[in-house]
C-alpha cells in the first residue's frame, strides 16, 4: 500500500514481502489433513505463528500510511483528495476479493460475502480516515476506545440465548450479528473469522502500525528509532499477555489482547530486520527475496489465491478424477516425503514458483499496485 519514496525504507517491503510469502505458505499446503501445527490456526483461544500473519499485514498496512500521506500532501494534495484516492482503493481490495471468491461460479446467492481483501479495504478506508483528520493523541484515544469498547461488547452483552461473556464459536455476539446479516453465508457457517463486529479491533491494529510509520520518518538516528520500536514491542506483548488472562487471545475474535500481542510481536520482529537492513545494511542475497515479494504483494496474493483455485478443479483422470493439486502432492512430494513432509514441500514449491515470477516482474520494472 506504499509508493517509492526517496530513502524507502527497504525493511518495510522486506516484512511486507515475508507476510506475503507467510501467507502462501500456509494457505497452499499439499494435504490440509497433514498440517504441522506451527503452520496451521489455533482451533479457537491462542495462537499459532500462522495466526500473526494477518495482523502483520494489516500493521504493516499502517505503518507505511505517514510515508505514501506525507509525500503526496507535501505535493499539494489536500486530505479529501487523499481520501477519496483512499475510498477507491479499499473498493477494488474489496472487488479483488470478492471477485476471487465469485469465479467461476459466480453463485452471488449463496457466495461467502467476508474475506481476507475485504477485511484489509474495510480497516485500510476506516484507519486512513481517522489518520488523515486525526491527531496522535486522537488514534492513541481511538485504539483504546476500540479495544476497551470491543470488549465490553464482547463479555458484558450477551447475544440472544447466550449468556453475556460467551466466547464459544456460536454462542459469542460477533458471531450472532453475523448470523443475523449474512445468514449461513459465513465462513463455518455459524461463525466468520472476518466478520462485521471483529473488523473495529482490526482498525486499532492498522492505526498502531501509524505510530510506527511516524518513528521511521521523525529524523532521529536509526539505533534510537530501533530502541524506540523494540521497547513499544515488548511493553504490547506484555499487555497482550496480561489481558489474555480475561479476554483470551484469539484471531477468530481479533480480541483486544491479540491486537495488542500480535502488534507487539510484529514490531519487535520489524524492529530487529529494520536495524538488520536499514541502520546496519546487512542487506545481503536473502533480503532481496523478500523484497521482491513486498513489492508486488496485492498481486500475489490474488493471483497465487486464483491459481491454488485453478489445481483444485481440474481434474485429473476426467470429471470424477482427483484435483490436480491432490495429484501432484501424492505424485511429486508425497511420494518421497511423506505424508507431513510432502504437504510442506508442495507448499514450499508455491513459494519458490511465485517468487520467480515476482522476481521476473521485479527485474523488469513491473510492480503492480491499486
């Protein structure tokens, strides 16, 4: 979601490019029965290192507003120019994934109407507004309102025929209000990860991203930002830890205490590739990779989608046959790795295949952007 700017800060599209190469990694396993667990969700309460990779993305998604903001503003633009280019852009994230979840069959009836784009346009729109009109102090006031208000919502109302403070996957308030505008059109068919009311806490883990993105570009020395991220880091994780203990971390809920545990590991780890890359310039052979993913995330991300789509339905051996992606994991991996190893390496495999076509794109000049 950023532009080239003088002095880009290279990490950034280096932690971009690593979610993203996260993301395929752990969406393109060769058999979802033969998941290693680090690789796969949490089941409900807890977390996987599968389940940072999303509010990674929307975090990173923060903090690059204050560098594309401040250059175009510094053009001339004025905030409702911005944000009208703001609005436009969450309605193709919207489209994109709405259009990935349509074709081919295009069953608007009964299609799943959340999802993982849409998530990003809704909070990128909501978060982009509030930093455009806001000051620091008013986010600092909004992410508490939105994490302190979310869990009052959650555990002092009840849904209908719960009991107030019901965290199971049915009997929890998002998952009723969701029920109640999308019907069976969700993810579990009860409950969606992605729903209506988890979206407000998503918007608090955009907007801690924007203090980040303001660190990086208040000209203090490179060692004094790194303290400064990795210190934010920890004290988040802690507080993450502490309100585990009342509202337990959860992605499917995005509760308060994964935002605030998920934001913090995510700058601690963005702390230590940004001292790595950018105050130190250890940029050897394994950033470029990463980079080259950051880049081009958006069309990755859609197209590396379409094509695990594409295997799964054509069939090998005609219409009763076995999909194509199930053929190749029993026939390339598989076969010498096993049932576990296999899996892992079929999804490797989709890594490497799409970095070469990044990296394709990459050295010619092409970055694809919305």
């Amino acid at each position: 979601m950023t532009e080239p700017t003088a002095g880009r800060v290279v990490s950034l599209d280096a932690f971009r490019g690593l979610t993203i190469a996260a993301m395929i990694l752990v969406n393109n396993p060769g058999s979802w029965s033969h998941v290693y667990a680090p690789l796969a969700h949490a089941a409900w309460h807890g977390w996987t290192p599968t389940d940072l990779i999303f509010p990674y993305f929307l975090f990173i998604v923060g903090v690059a507003m204050p560098f594309s903001f401040a250059r175009r503003l510094a053009e001339g633009a004025g905030r409702g120019l911005l944000f009208r280019h703001v609005v436009r852009r969450s309605l193709i994230l919207i489209g994109l994934g709405l259009a990935m979840r349509a074709i081919p069959d295009f069953d608007f009836a009964d299609m799943r109407l959340y999802g993982v784009l849409q998530r990003i346009g809704l909070v990128y729109c909501a978060a982009a507004a509030i930093y455009l009109w806001g000051s620091s102090r008013v986010r600092w006031a909004v992410v508490a309102g939105l994490l302190l208000g979310y869990w009052g919502i959650m555990t002092l109302v009840p849904a209908p025929g719960s009991a107030a403070g019901d965290l199971t996957p049915d009997g929890n308030l998002a998952a009723w209000l969701d029920r109640l505008v999308m019907g069976d059109r969700l993810w579990q068919g009860t409950w969606d990860p992605e729903g209506l009311l988890s979206t407000l806490p998503a918007i608090a883990t955009c907007l801690l991203g924007t203090f980040c993105g303001e660190w990086l570009r208040s000209g203090r020395s490179g060692g004094e930002i790194s303290r400064r991220i990795w210190l934010a880091g920890a004290v988040l994780v802690v507080l993450g830890l502490l309100w585990d203990l009342a509202f337990p971390i959860n992605k499917n809920l995005w509760t308060s205490s994964y935002v605030l545990f998920t934001a913090g590991t995510a700058l601690l780890l963005f702390g230590a590739m940004y001292w790595a890359i950018d105050v130190k310039r250890l940029r050897g052979a394994w950033v470029t990779p990463l980079v080259v993913y950051g880049m081009n995330s958006i069309a990755v991300f859609v197209a590396s989608g379409m094509f695990a789509k594409t295997l799964a339905r054509i069939r090998v051996g005609g219409g009763d046959g076995v999909p194509l992606s199930g053929w190749l994991y029993e026939e390339a991996f598989r076969s010498w790795a096993g049932d576990y190893g296999g899996s892992l390496a079929f999804a490797l495999a989709q890594v490497g295949f799409w970095l070469v076509l990044m990296w394709i794109l990459h050295r010619r000049g092409i970055h694809i952007r919305i």
